[in-house]
C-alpha cells in the first residue's frame, strides 16, 4: 500500500494538535507496513526542516519534499473574501511550486492513495487529478482526512464575537470556506474525521460517499503516571497550553480570566492558572491576580505534567483537541467545555471534567477542593486514552480501510434492480449541442460513449439541441442508451435572428447560434421538474441555458479550446472570411473565461488545451480525455485487406480543420513525396459531406471518399494513417481509431501534444512538408518499421484510451453515484 500524505505545514516540529495529529497518522501508517511519501507546505509560521524530517520518520520512502509558501492573505484576497468571490481562504495555500512537487510526486511515487491532511491541501485537487491522468493509471484515491469542519469553527466564533462588524466577518469567512469544502469534497473519494461527532456531522450536511473515523493516535509507551500530589486547597496548578493566534483559543482563555478565573481564584486564593503558548500578549494577564505567564515553553510534556488539572475553556472550534489526548496518556485530569472536549469520549466525572460554560467555575472550584478526586480523572482518563487512542490499532485499521476503497467497484451501489430499473441512482440532466448518432462528429461520439458508461451509474435525462430533421434511426439508438429522451429544434428563422443581431451582442457567434430563449424556458421547467441531483452540458454552446441555475451542481464540458482552434482558422483563412473569425476568437476568448467562473466543475480533452484555456484557474480544470473501444476496432477480429492506397486521411470533411488538412496533404505533401521519390502518393480523403473544396483535390492518384457505413474499411485500406492538422486544437479520435486497428499512424505537434503517446515509437510527428514527405517515403519503403510502429501504437491505445476509465473519471466529478446539492 502506497500512500502520499499532502499536509499543509510540516508535521515537525509538532507545535499545534494539527501537525501531531499530522504526525501520529505517518507513523501509524509506517508501523502497518505502508509506503509513504510526504510532501508539505513550509511557511513562515511552520517552516520546514528536512532534517527535522528525516530524525522524525526515517522510515519514509526518500526524504520528505517541502516547498515555502506564503499563505498571507494579502488587501485583494480580503476584498476577494468581502464580495463573496472565489475561495481566498483556501486559495492562499496554493503555489505554482509546490504544485509542480505534488504533480511529481503523484507521477513518479504512483500512490495507492492520496491522503489529503486537512482542506486546505484541497486546491491541489485539480494538479493532482491531472497527475493521475498523464501516468494513465487513474486508480488512486483521494481521501480527505478531515481535522476539522473549518467553517463551523468560524460560525462559532461569530456566535460569541463581540460587535456585529467582527461577527459579520467571521460569518464571511464560514461561508467562503463552506463553498470551498463543497468544491473540493465533490472531487473526493472519502472523508476520514477524527471523531464520530465530526462524521454525524459530515452525515447531516449531505455526504453520502465513503466515511471512516481515524482517531488520533499515539504511543502507549508515552503514558506515565501524574506526579502531582497536592494537599486540598494548597498550591493546586491549573493551566492550559495553546497557541493565542489561533481563534479559538484566544476567544477561550480571555473568556476564562475574564468570568471564570476571577470566581475560582476568591475560592482558592493560593492555587493559581498557568498561561502557555505561543503569541500570548503580556497585557492579556496584565492585573489578573494568581496568574502565570510562561509563554513559549520549550517541552509542553514537562508543563502539563506539573499541572494538577488541564483547563479547556473552548467556546469554539472544532475536531479533536489532541493536548487533551496527550495529557489523559499521561494520566493527567482534565477541565473542559463541551465543545473543548468535543470528539472525545470523556464521561463527565468519571475520567474528567466535561461542562457546559455557565458550570465551569464551580468545577473547576470543587476539583480544587478534592485533590483525590482529580487523581482518580486521571488514572481512568489513561485507561481509556490507552484503548481508544493507540496509534497502531489506528494505523492498522486505517491500513484495512483504504485497502477496502481501493477493491471497491464503483458502480456496486447503483446496479440496477431485477426490474432492470434504476434503483438508487443520482438523476443526472445532461444537455448536448447535437443529437449523438450517427457519430460522424467528434463531439457526437464522445457524447454517445460517455452516455454508454454514465448510464451504469446514474439515471440520465438527455436533452439534445437540433437544427432540422433527426432520424428516427438516430432517435431509437440514443434513446437505448438513457433513462429519457428530449429533442428540442431550434427554428432557423429564429437562429437568423439571433446571427443578423449577432454584431450587437457580446457572445460568440455560435453561442447565439444555439441559444433560443423558447427552448430555455422548456429547458428550465424541465429541470425545476425532474430536480436532478447534477447536469451536464457539453460545450459552450450550451451553457447558456443553465448557467444561472444556483440550486444545483453543474458541470461543463469545454471539450476544446476553441477560441485558439478559431484564432489559428483566422491566420489561414480568406481575406474576406478573416476578420469575422478574429472576430470570433475574440468573442470566444472572453466567454471561456466567463463560464468557468458560472460551473462547478469544467472538463476538456486534453492537458494542451487546458493550459491554452483564457483563464486564471485553467489548471482547476480537469482533463478527461477520449477513448476508444478497442473491441470494436479490433483488426484481428476483421477480414483481411489489402491496402490500395499508401496515405489515409479520414474525418469530417465539412470541418474547417479537417478540410485544411487535407488541403495540407493533397496540395503540398503529395507534391513532396513526388518530387523525393520520383512517383506519386496514393491518399484516400474519407469522410462525412466533404465541402465543394475537399471535392476539388480529387484526382487519379486522390480519392475522395464520402461518407463510409463502416469506417474501419476506410482506415484499413491505406498503410498509413496520417492527420496533417495545422488548425486545431484537441484530441483526434481518428488517431485513436487508426492506431486501435494498428495503423501506423503519422501527425503534427499539434495533435501529437494533446495525446500521451510516445514521440517517434508509438506516433510519428512531422510539421513540415518535407518531414512528411521524407517519413511517409522511409515508412512506405520499410514495412518492418511500419508494422513496428503500427503495433507500438495499437498496445497504447489498448493501455491507456479507454472509454471506460476516461468516463469513469468524469463519473467522479460529478460525483460518482452520489452527487450531492449544494451546501453553499
């Protein structure tokens, strides 16, 4: 068992309860025989020591990687949290640096399970996602290991914050964090909290997923009987430890001299109140008698051990307050609030002191007064803290846990009933551009193959946009593949409306195009009626149609970055077809980067698109690439044929990009491969309504072929395959399918960069003329290159361009069988 542990400080030197807690779950781990890796955030308030490190747990594998990051807030992330915008409290964490180490760490560790300690780790969600997918091995887990519910500490703060600006504030801040664990627990596999009340409440805001409570452990070796032994009524020493710059801890201990120490210390003029930790302003003891203040103290075990009674006066806050776990090892007494003593099983009298804050006084007045009393609270508190918190039960049951969720089937707990209906099944409302069949667009067939698997774990609602009339052919298969069906046509008189008003409006041409606000009222109702558990829009061209829709979870499929493909398509174009397709790139740059910002989740093909993406955040988008079905494009379960041509090229010959590639290869390659080897190049063009243009290439040596029942007859009637792309972005199915079938197949940087393929052995990559030329001369003159090549290819798509896993992926983005409303 592999497990990477992502912390957001190190978890030495163990200042706090987070880098013990930290700290006792790496050592756990080790102990139950796991691999672990540590990568952490160094900051100024925690900086990291490789050597501190290393004489920590010297059994990791290699050192543990630290990267300095700078978690200021800073006057435009405050503004930023005032108007409600992004996640500036959890994005404060996130370092293009330490975000490369991550990514290295996922692809060269390879982690069984990536265990994410606390949320704030969580904005590497996204980097880690993109690290699973560039090894091709999608199976780890994320697990979140939940220390705390961050907001419900700032909404218990705010309770008792004085003033209505300070309340007001951390009411803000709640919210902000509160959105932010909505985003990144919908990209998780599970939640390990510390404690039962942390997992009821994980429960009770709408966590259906995977949920394993991992206690804080430790050494029982640590225990030691408490020395202290006063006399009733004598120099009794009560004392809390804890750092002042964290909340709650502030608000406590003023809280505590303020109302509570004043009554105790007129019961028991001689005991006295031991103040320990860091950040501690002298002026908060300044005139408060039978204090003392010892600030930072080098040893906190040799200062709670001289305590006669631990004091806990937490009003807020959250998770398991591990100086209460450590000082019941001790067999130490213990003072605490509810809410202090929250998550740990302390039974009021028995093996402490757990009250309400109206009753604090008057316990901790009676502890004083019987010494005996307080010696037995801590010799029970050591029994139980022994059973419940021994550090290698905990990393062994923590150890059986992820094994568990690794050899979990994702669909177990949506398969369908003996009915064969749905039967516990998310609803997922999914809206596409075009009705996916016949799959003669790239668009289409994604749509349909991703249908084919989403079906297996949620019961889908499909909409598709139309201009004109869809078979009823192409209705009977889409309807085979979902729970219901709507086609909703869009009039043309409207649609040139829309474009001859287009130069007035903002949004791209296409969107306009696509967008009837008759269709989007039936749309809408529908939705409101059926109250899916998500949505799904493919490409922006539809997401105008739900993007206000607050009230639940919506994901957007980008697919390309067009406003690139447009931008490249405008350099080539006619002079008098330029300016408008500017225009358009223009428009459609700024689109992108609006929808981001309206979806909970976007996804694209590919890594290079993604990072062309006109946004901030691009790195936030997650990659879900194309697959193929390797079944169907299977050449070994085909007749033999003999190939008449030497080149292929097969696609949608109306699609600009296509059509410029294969202009590309008739009009300039061909001419090359001539002109080098003295005969001329055999191309097939084949594919779906070839344009007037692609038509003209036509000649005896090039033929242009239309649209093919079964195009793997097309693909396997050439010796090599070849996309000359010089337009596009994206991924290019027509290369998976050709490689599928152990074609050897040829292609730009263009296209090359968005595959994960191996430059030279699994793909071959020209860019200019003559590199075309001179590849498809030494291809075709050596056929045991060819095959080579063919067969290297067709190995990577079987490894690693699957439908199912690519889909699978996209499953857990929206929440793998499980999507949950909003808590924001």
């Amino acid at each position: 068992m592999r497990v990477l542990q992502l912390l957001s400080k190190p978890p030495v030197p163990a200042v706090d309860g987070g880098c013990l807690a930290s700290s006792a779950m790496t050592n756990g781990l080790l102990e139950a025989g796991c691999l672990v890796q540590v990568v952490c955030a160094g900051t100024d308030k925690h900086p990291f020591s490789s050597e501190a490190m290393g004489a920590a747990f010297p059994g990791l594998e290699g050192p543990a990687i630290g990267h300095h990051i700078s978690t200021r807030l800073g006057l435009w992330g405050k503004v930023q949290l005032f108007l409600g915008w992004g996640r500036p409290s959890v994005d404060r964490f996130y370092n293009a640096g330490l975000a490369h180490e991550i990514r290295a760490a996922v692809r060269d560790f390879n982690p069984d399970i990536v265990l994410l300690e606390g949320l704030f780790v969580g904005v590497y969600l996204p980097d880690i996602i993109a690290a699973q997918h560039a090894r091709r091995q999608p199976t780890t887990k994320l697990v979140l290991r939940s220390h705390n519910r961050e907001h419900l500490i700032w909404e218990r703060l705010a309770e008792h914050a004085p003033g209505l600006f300070k309340r007001a504030a951390f009411l803000r801040v709640a919210a902000n964090l509160k959105k932010a664990e909505a985003h990144f627990t919908a990209q998780i596999d599970a939640i390990m909290p510390l404690s039962k009340v942390e997992a009821q409440s994980w429960r009770e805001d709408g966590w259906r997923g995977n949920l394993h409570v991992a206690g804080f452990g430790m050494e029982p070796g640590l225990s030691k009987e408490n020395q202290a032994n006063p006399a009733a009524g004598t120099d009794f020493k009560l004392g809390h430890l804890g750092a002042l710059n964290w909340g709650p801890n502030r608000q406590g201990v003023e809280w505590f001299l303020r109302q509570v120490w004043p009554e105790i210390h007129r019961a028991h003029p001689r005991a006295t109140f031991h103040l320990a930790g860091r950040h501690i302003p002298k002026k908060l003891t300044d005139g408060v008698p039978g204090v003392v203040l010892h600030g930072e103290v080098k040893d906190g075990e040799v200062f709670c051990r001289s305590l006669d009674l631990l004091v806990v006066p937490l009003l807020s806050g959250g998770g398991i307050r591990i100086k209460i776990v450590e000082h019941m090892m001790r067999g130490g007494a213990v003072l605490a609030t509810r809410t202090g003593a929250e998550g740990i099983d302390i039974e009021n009298g028995v093996e402490g002191a757990v009250v309400e804050p109206g009753e604090f006084a008057q316990a901790a007045i009676e502890a004083i007064a019987h010494p005996e009393v307080t010696r037995r609270w801590g010799a029970a508190a050591r029994a139980k803290a022994v059973n419940l918190f021994d550090r290698d039960r905990i990393g062994m049951e923590t150890r059986a846990y992820f094994e568990s969720i690794m050899n979990e089937d994702p669909a177990a707990a949506c398969e369908p009933n003996v009915d064969g209906q749905a039967e516990g099944k998310p609803k997922l409302f999914v809206l596409a551009p075009r009705v996916p069949h016949p799959t003669e667009k790239g668009d289409k067939l994604r749509m349909r193959e991703q249908l084919q698997e989403l079906t297996q774990l949620f019961e889908v609602h499909l909409t598709c946009l139309a201009f004109g009339r869809t078979a009823d052919e192409s209705f009977d298969v889409v309807r085979s593949l979902v729970h219901t069906l709507h086609v909703e046509k869009l009039p043309l008189t409207r649609a040139a409306l829309r474009l001859a008003l287009a130069p007035f409006a903002k949004r791209p041409y296409q969107v306009l195009l696509y967008t009837d606000r008759w269709v989007m009222r039936r749309i809408r109702r529908r939705i409101a009626e059926l109250q899916p558990d998500g949505v799904y829009c493919q490409m922006i061209r539809t997401s105008e149609y739900v993007k206000d829709l607050y009230a639940v979870p919506k994901t957007l499929d980008i697919m390309d970055t067009l406003s690139v493909g447009m931008a490249r398509e405008a350099e080539r174009a006619a002079w008098w077809k330029r300016g408008l397709l500017k225009s358009e790139a223009r428009r459609l740059r700024l689109y992108e980067h609006r929808m981001i910002e309206y979806f909970d989740a976007c996804c694209i093909i590919s890594e290079q698109d993604r990072d062309l993406l006109p946004h901030p955040d691009r790195q936030k988008v997650h990659v879900i690439a194309n697959g193929v079905r390797t079944d169907y494009f299977d050449r070994d379960a085909l007749p033999e044929q003999k190939p008449r041509f030497d080149v292929a090229f097969c696609g949608n010959l109306q699609y600009a990009p296509n059509v410029a590639a294969c202009r590309f290869l008739a009009r300039e390659i061909a001419p090359a491969f001539a002109e080098l080897t003295g005969r001329p190049l055999k191309v097939l063009l084949c594919g779906a309504s070839p344009t007037a243009a692609v038509r003209a290439l036509s000649t005896s040596h090039i033929e242009v072929r239309g649209w093919v029942d079964d195009i793997r007859t097309a693909y396997l009637d050439a010796k090599i395959f070849a996309a000359p792309m010089v337009i596009n972005t994206g991924l290019q199915n027509k290369l998976l399918e050709a490689m599928a079938l152990g074609i050897p197949c040829v292609t730009t940087s263009m296209s090359f960069n968005a595959m994960q393929a191996d430059r030279g052995r699994e793909v071959q990559v020209c860019d200019t003329t003559q590199q075309f030329a001179s590849t498809f001369e030494n291809l075709l003159k050596n056929p045991e290159i060819r095959r080579d090549l063919g067969e290297a290819g067709r190995r990577h798509v079987r490894e690693a361009c699957s439908w199912e896993a690519a889909t699978l992926k996209l499953a857990s983005i929206l929440n793998t069988a499980k999507i949950r409303k909003h808590h924001v």
